[in-house]
C-alpha cells in the first residue's frame, strides 16, 4: 500500500503479416455535426414542446474497433496476423490466426522469465521489445522506445518473430507456465484481497475506487470509479500502480482488462 500511496502523492506535485505487415491504425475521435431544419417557427415550437420532458440519450461508447474471428477468412491455412497499436503509441496488439494459448494468458517482463517460451524468446530476441503479453490468440508487444509512435518497421520484425515461432512447431509457452496458472476462484480471491488491502486504500485519497469485475482463465476485468474515471492520469494509474500492485501480490495474472468509461466521470478525458 505504500507504493499505491507514493505513486499517487507524486501526481499530485490491421490485412495479413507478411512482408510489410499492416498496422490498423487506432480510431480518431469523429466530431458529429447537427443540422436545424428551417420550417416554420410553429412546427419549431411544438417539436420543442414535444421533446422538452424527454429524458436525455444514453451515452455512447467509443472504442477502438475489437478484432474478432471474423477479421480473418475463414478456415485459411497461412498464418494470418494483423496488428493494432495502442492510442498511446507504446503499445501494439498482435492479433493471430491460431490460438498461441488457449484459456489463458501470460505476462512476459524480461528475456529471463521467456525460458523455454519459443515465442516470447523470439520476441525479446527484438531489440526495442521490452514487455509481452499472449492472451490466448493475441500477443501485445510494448515498445522500450517510447518517443516512438510509428509502429510499421517494429510491427514487420515481430509479426515475422511470431509466425517463425509458429513454424517451428515447438512449445510456444513453456509448459512449466501452463501448470502453474491456479483456479480462478485463487486468482479473484488474491486480486479482490490486493484491490481491498492495498490499491482502493491508495486511490482513496483521490476519490477513487477500483472494482473486480470478473476473471476469466488467469485474465481479470477491472473498472475504475470516482476521481479515477475521466482523469487524465488513468492510463499512468493502471499500468504503474494497479499492474504492479497486482503482478506483485499474484504472479500468476495474466491480461488485466479495464472497462472503465473514461469519457464519462467528473473529468472526462479523450486521448
């Protein structure tokens, strides 16, 4: 919990992979614009009479597009890949043709926490690959280089790191790994016990509250709440506190969601 409370104390001072690999880039915000019809200033008022008491329209979510099964042909024999990088540039999602993990997913650190992983190994054999995530058919690649944004030079030496791995035919995550992903049950209990004892106790003091909202395999969903949903610094909060806070209290934890809306809250931001 001292960490949480450091960390938040210092804020306050896309087509197949082969040569060249596509990279899907993230979606813009799209301004809407309305039109006002000019009939007559009678049929004016009674639309607005007739709308005054009308509650508002839901909120509409915008995300950037999910890449499903359906991104791929059908029952195709090549190995297909697409890549999406992140709105923030440091990250990108390698999308495949071929479940690399089934159930489950794996966080990768370093070279070192790779042994005996084909892929990750492949991966961190890259000299600007600093972490990696596979989540069953994805493999999210962050960049050590964070001034760069432009992920087309990166993306083709990792989209031919993952098919070579593929290739090969060799165990792609170590099976040592595989054994040792507990139950879900462990993983909610160890995650909701981190959530209550160290990280809501942390964010408190900003108005803020962390909800578990449900584990698949070894992967969590998480949803931020009060002062932390719309702030700005939401992004820094989850990967350097929530992250840490959660790989460290359960290693086993693979992918960590947020479904967090942050364009709505006290103070809305778009990225």
């Amino acid at each position: 919990m001292n960490f949480i409370k450091r960390f938040f104390s210092g804020m306050k001072q896309k087509d197949s992979v082969s040569e060249p690999v596509e990279v899907v880039k993230p979606v813009s915000e799209e301004k809407t614009q309305s039109t006002t019809s000019s009939t007559a200033s009678a049929e004016s008022d009674a639309a607005e009479k007739r709308f005054a008491d009308a509650p508002p329209a839901p909120r509409v979510v915008l995300h950037a597009p999910v890449l499903n099964e359906n991104i791929f042909p059908a029952e195709s024999e090549d190995i297909l890949i697409k890549a999406q990088p992140s709105q923030t540039g440091d990250q990108c999602m390698f999308t495949v043709n071929r479940v690399l993990m089934k159930g489950a997913s794996w966080y990768f650190d370093s070279f070192e926490s790779a042994a005996e992983s084909s892929l990750a190994e492949s991966l961190f054999s890259l000299d600007d690959v600093e972490t990696v995530l596979v989540c069953e058919s994805t493999v999210t690649v962050t960049r050590k280089d964070k001034t760069l944004i432009d992920w087309k030079e990166l993306a083709k030496e990792v989209g031919a790191a993952i098919r070579g791995s593929i290739e090969e035919g060799s165990c792609l995550i170590a099976e040592k790994i595989i054994s040792s992903i507990p139950s879900e049950d462990v993983i909610r209990e160890g995650i909701q016990k981190v959530i209550d004892e160290e990280v809501n106790p942390g964010v408190a003091g900003h108005g803020g509250q962390i909800n578990l909202l449900g584990v698949k395999g070894n992967s969590v969903t998480i949803q931020m709440g009060g002062g932390c949903q719309g702030c700005s610094a939401a992004d820094l909060t989850l990967k350097q506190g929530i992250h840490t806070s959660f790989r460290k209290a359960v290693p086993q934890v693979g992918a960590i969601f947020d479904e967090t809306d942050h364009t709505a809250g006290l103070n809305p931001y778009f990225s």
